[in-house]
C-alpha cells in the first residue's frame, strides 16, 4: 500500500513508556508495559473487552494514575506534578467514545474554549481557529448549534476538531467510533485518516481493521492488561503469531 | 383483498381531493367540552362536583370582598358600617399598612429610603437574571449592597464607600496573585481587603456627617421590609456559600472535605428555630467583647448557614448528575481545576439544580417570618403584636392574614415563574 509522503516517521520520540504497572485497588489492569512512539506513528490498539486498552491511552494524559513505571511523553515526564500534567495535557489531545462535548455551550464555544482558556489566545483568533478546523471536519455550517443538536458523527468529528484547536502534537483516540451508526463510522473515520496522512502522531483504540490496515503503522494487541503481539498490519493480519492473536482476529473479522 | 384492487395492485390518484370540513363537534367548543369535561360519567360527576365548589367558594367570597369596608376608625366603626352583612373590613389595611410593610418603628418621613431600595433592588438584580442585557449594568449589582445598606440604615456615605473600596481592591489583589495560583489569590485578596477595612474604619470614623441619611437603628426595621431584607441577603449570601460547600464535600483535600460533611449535616440536622434562639441569645458570646453586633446580623448569618447547608446539598445533587465524562473532557484539554468548575460543570450542574435551589429559596423567604419568635416585628411579628393586640383591631384576622398571605404569595411566585422561564432558555438539549 502506498503510503503518502508525509506519513513518513521520524526518529523522535514521541511517548515512552517503561515498565509501567497498574493497579486498580487489587486488580493489576496493565502489567509491565512497554512502549514507545515516534513522532508521526499512527498506532492502532486493539483486544478483548476489559483488557485495559482504555486504561493504557487514560494513564498517557494522567486521566488515571499509574503506580510503577516511568510515562515520558514529548520529554516531560508524568508524576504528581500539576504543571507537568498540565502541559502534557495541552500538549495530548484525546477523543472519547461518548464524545464528551459542553451540552451548554456551542459547537463554536466547545472548540475555542480551552484555547482562550489555557493558551490565552485573542478569541477572535481562537474563533479563526475554530473554523478553520471545523470545515476540516466538514462542519462549519454547524458551530452555532448545540451538541444536542448535532448527529453522533457529527458530534465526534466536532470532538476531533475541538482537540484539534489546542493543537497538540499527539492525538488519542479511545473506541473513536464504537457508539456510532455504521453510515457515521465512515465520516469519522475519514476524518480520522486525513489527520493521518497530515502527519500527526496518533494512538488509536479501535476495532475497526480497516482503518487499522490504510493507516497504521503498528498493530498492538492487548489481552489480560498486557501487550500480546504488536506488529506492522499487514504482518499482524496475515500472519498472528500467538494463539490468543489468532483467536480475536477470527472472532473480529468473522471467520 | 378489497375488490376496487381486483384488477390491479397498482393504483394511481390523479386529482388531489377537496379540503373538507371536520364533521360538527369535532371541532371548537362543543369538542372540547367533551374531550376534557364530560368524556365519560366519572369524568362528567367531577366535573360538576368540582363546579359546584367552585361556585360556593366565589359565593361566599364576592360579597365578603365587594360588601368590604375600606375606611373606618376600628374593628367596632367596622362592624357598624357593615351592619349585619356579612364583608371584609379592609379598613385595617389602609390604616396600618406602614407598619405591615415597614413595623413600627421605621421613620415614617423616610419611606422613600426603603421604596428606592426596592425599587433599584430589581434594576439591579436585573443584569444578574437576564443575562441578555448589558454586561456593564453588572457594575449597577456591585454597587447596589453598598448602596442598599446606606439607604435602609443610614449614617454617612463614607462607611458603605470604604467597604466597597475593601472589596475592590481585595479583588485586584486577587487579580493580581490568581496568575500565581488560585489558593494565594483568593487569601491574598481576602487579607488585602480586611487590610482596607481596617484603614478606612478611621476615616468613617472621622467624616461622621458626609452626606449623612437619617441613621435608622437595626431594631427599627420591620414588617415585610425585614422579610426582604433578610430574604434577599440570605439568599444571596448561601448560593455561592453553598456552591462552595458542595464542591468541597466532593473534594481529594480530606479535612476540607470532612469540616464541609460535619457542617452540612449539622446545620441540616437542626431546626432553623434553634439556630435563630443562638442568634438571638447564644451568639453575642462569639463577638468580640464591647462590639454589640445588631441582632438583625446574627440572624442573617444563622438563616444564611441553615439555607446554605441545603443549597449545597441541591448543589451536590446536580454535581453528581454530571457525566464523568464532562470532567474528564474538561481534564483532557488542560483546564485547571477552577476553570473546569467554572466553565464546564458549575454551569450544568447549577442548571440541574435550579428548581432545587428555588424550592430552597422560596422555603427560605417564607421562613424568615420566623425571626417573629425571637421577638422581631417582622411582617408577622407586626401582625401578631402591635396589630392583634390593638384595641382598635383586635378579631380582624382573614384581612390581615390574607394581606401578608398576599405579599408573599406574589414575591415566591414571581420567583418560581422567573426560574421556569430561565429553565426553557437554558435548555440547550433539544434536538
Ligand atoms: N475505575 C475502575 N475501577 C476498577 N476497575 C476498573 C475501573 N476502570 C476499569 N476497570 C477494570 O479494568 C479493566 C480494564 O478496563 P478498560 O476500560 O481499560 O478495558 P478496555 O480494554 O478499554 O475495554 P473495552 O473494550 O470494553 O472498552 C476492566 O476489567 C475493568 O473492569
Ligand atoms: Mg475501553
């Protein structure tokens, strides 16, 4: 498959991830992970319900603590410190499977507000911003109306674009696509895939192979809190190495 | 299968059929008669039933309100007007109205000063209740404590000025130090303005007379004045008193969280009447030796403690209606804990709240008529005392009841209406 130029992956690292462990109360949900990312990879998560796919992309921008191990993302690294997890927060973006907009404020309002907010940009500027990113994803006609007014895809490409406003360098995407109708799944995802092919650095928790085979460059598969396999998509598709692989991907791609 | 499709299943209209009439009562009054008075013989009974109450309770009360006497010297110059039929005697209100609405002490020259009030109550509750009038009429809602205070109480211009001097300048160090973090501006703002307090209590001290009013003591306010007064100060006071307490009952910071539970549960387990007997009695060992705090001052701070417990409570009730989506959302864009309460879940969980919080505020009105108990001449204080135990009118009690019944009935309905309108213009999830 051809890739476009600007797919290419640097040498930079984007996120680092070492022996990172995870506890809820008894519970061990991520046990010894590592994982690194490069700037501009565009890596697909996926595996059975409960194995902690949520949870890894959560501990990334600090929406769950982790209690062993080290996270390191854009150079920062993740502790208790406020002003850490502040900036790698405005650094991260993240997109949720119920989409999470502010029902109370606009669409226009849910994508400058943190820009005005945390970068302090003008709010004319915020609002040029805004626009721009909104007709990205194909919805400028809507940024007056109210997320309750809008469909479900509609709502999550206005999630895209609202993470997109704070420009950050990373984004993370958990079950993008998962509460959708399928005629709203393919929307999101092209929207999902010219981010991509933009070059930005992306984490995606997804069942959704197809996309997993145009744009990934690497395929994570995640069981009881751990990483399975992860390889390039062709090879992770063709060719599963462990059992537990073969089994998901027959029960997921219908054989 | 009917026969007209014998031949075919297809069928083709090729003119459009004529608009017709509804076939008669189906439509206007008769219809609706039947559809909602008469649809069936239990229906058709409670409607005559229900009819026919009406009508006695009109009956009996028409006359009593137009046969009324509306001028007489006392409850007896009634009677013998009225002479045997039966009618109101109103007479009651016109002559003491002032003490119904300002008790009995408050200088009857001065009304003006308590009506003007009043009045620039609304012109500047307004900015804060319409939120599509000019935000710089917020300046009028500023000034107006300051303002308000001057006009019911009193004394010189200078001391409301130095308190509203304290608090601007406790907000621009507040300004000032919130860039640095949230905890140091709010306490350096608070200490800057007690700071100012205490140097402008030297100059109120020294400019007595500056554009002096007549000064009116704290005991000489009454009727439903003090009900207003007490009603709209608490009121005011305990909704951000109470947001704060909701929002730190949910807090990581344990003691924060356990000092606002205890206060909470106590205050709520505890009658207001109680809390009023401490304010009367108790609370004056709290003060200072020598400084006499005013009785109307303890008493707004014990009903604003008692309604602020509740407000956190509706408060609470609507934080926790809100998805941990929301928050996460607010955490996942780098806002900071004041701004993601602020921008993002106060203002839907306050929503939430609304009709809670004005079940709360309505009760709260209704209740300072309590503060008659520890004998203050609120609205029923006057009623109770200078009014019933008159010469002149004692046994007028339907008159008089009805008029302070009336007061408060128009004051908590208006509220209750102005909540069910901001309700519908917030309402940002129709589809
Ligand atoms: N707050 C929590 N407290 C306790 N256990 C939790 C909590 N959140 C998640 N878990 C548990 O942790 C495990 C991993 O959850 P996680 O949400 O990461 O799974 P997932 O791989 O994203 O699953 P899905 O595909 O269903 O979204 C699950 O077994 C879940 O029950
Ligand atoms: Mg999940």
């Amino acid at each position: 498959m051809n890739q476009p130029a600007s797919m290419t992956v640097s040498d930079e690292v984007a996120i680092e991830i070492t022996g990172m462990n995870k506890w809820y109360g008894q519970f061990h949900v991520l046990r010894d992970i590592n994982l690194t990312v490069n700037r501009g990879e565009r890596i697909v998560i996926c595996g059975p319900s409960g194995s902690g796919k949520s949870t890894l992309i959560r501990c990334i921008n600090r929406l769950e603590e982790h209690q062993k191990g080290k996270i390191v993302v854009d150079g920062t690294e993740l502790s208790s410190d406020l002003k850490n997890i502040d900036k790698i927060r405005s650094e991260v973006g993240m997109c949720f499977q119920h989409f999470n907009l502010f029902p109370h404020l606009t669409i226009l309002e849910n994508c400058t507000l943190a820009p005005i907010w945390v970068r302090k940009i003008p709010k004319r500027e915020a609002e040029e911003t805004a626009m721009h990113f909104l007709e990205k994803v194909k919805i400028p006609e809507q940024a007056d109306k109210y997320p309750g007014q809008l469909s479900g895809g509609q709502q999550q490409r206005v999630a895209i674009a609202r993470s997109l406003c704070m420009k950050p360098r990373i984004m993370l995407f958990d079950e993008p696509t998962s509460a959708l109708d399928p005629e709203m799944i393919k929307e999101v995802l092209d929207t999902m895939i010219s981010l991509a092919e933009e070059g930005m650095t992306m984490i995606c928790v997804t069942h959704e192979m197809g996309f997993a085979r145009q744009v990934a460059n690497r395929v994570i598969f995640m069981d009881a809190g751990q990483i399975v396999e992860q390889n390039e998509p062709e090879a992770f598709f063709n060719n599963p190495q462990s059992e537990r692989t073969k089994l998901f991907l027959s029960q997921i791609l219908g054989h | 299968m009917s026969d007209t499709h014998a031949h075919s299943a297809a069928f083709v209209r090729t003119e459009t059929l004529p608009e017709m009439p509804p076939p008669p009562g189906e439509t206007g009054i008769v219809k609706w008669l039947r559809a909602n008075l008469f649809a069936n013989v239990p229906n058709a009974i409670l409607t005559l039933v229900s009819l026919w109450a009406i009508y006695a309770l009109l009956a009996g009360f028409i006359p009593w309100f137009t046969n009324a006497v509306w001028s007489a010297e006392d409850i007896r110059d009634c009677q013998a007007q009225l002479d045997g039929t039966r009618g109101a005697c109103f007479a009651v209100i016109s002559e003491r109205w002032h003490q119904l609405l300002f008790g009995i002490a408050y200088p009857q020259d001065q009304y003006w000063r308590p009506i003007l009030a009043f009045i620039l109550l609304f012109l500047s509750a307004a900015p804060l209740l319409f939120s599509k009038l000019p935000r710089n009429l917020l300046v009028l809602t500023l000034i107006y404590p300051f303002l308000g205070y001057w006009l019911l109480w009193g004394g010189t211009i200078v001391a409301p000025l130095v308190a509203l001097a304290g608090v601007l300048v406790g907000f621009a160090v507040y300004q000032r130090l919130v860039t640095g973090s949230f905890a140091m501006g709010f306490f350096g703002g608070i200490a800057a303005a007690f700071v100012a307090w205490w140097i402008g209590g030297f100059i109120t001290g020294a400019a007595e007379g500056v554009l002096a009013l007549e000064p009116v003591a704290s005991r000489d306010m009454g009727g439903f004045m003090l009900n207003m007064i007490l009603g709209t100060v608490c009121v005011s006071l305990s909704l951000p008193i109470g947001i704060m307490l909701a929002l730190g009952r949910q807090s990581d910071m344990i003691i924060i969280k356990w000092i606002c539970v205890v206060f909470i549960e106590f205050i709520r387990g505890v009658p207001l009447i109680t809390l009023l007997f401490v304010a009367s009695v108790v609370l004056a060992y709290f003060f200072p030796p020598g400084t006499n705090q005013d009785l109307i001052l303890r008493v707004i701070i014990m009903i604003t403690m008692f309604s602020s417990a509740y407000i956190a409570e509706v408060i609470r009730g609507g934080l926790a209606a809100l998805p941990r989506g929301q928050y996460e959302a607010a955490d996942s864009l780098g806002l900071d804990y004041p701004q993601a309460m602020r921008l993002i879940v106060l203002p839907q969980a306050l929503k939430i709240s609304i009709p809670g919080i004005v079940n709360v505020a309505v009760g709260l009105f209704k209740d300072t008529t309590l503060v008659s108990v520890i004998s203050m001449f609120d609205l029923v204080g006057v009623v109770r005392g200078p009014i019933f135990s008159s010469t002149e009118w004692a046994g007028v009690y339907w008159e008089v009841w009805g008029f302070a019944a009336l007061l408060f009935f128009i004051v908590c309905y208006s509220i209750s209406q102005y909540s069910q309108w901001l309700e519908r213009q917030l309402a940002t999830d129709h589809r």
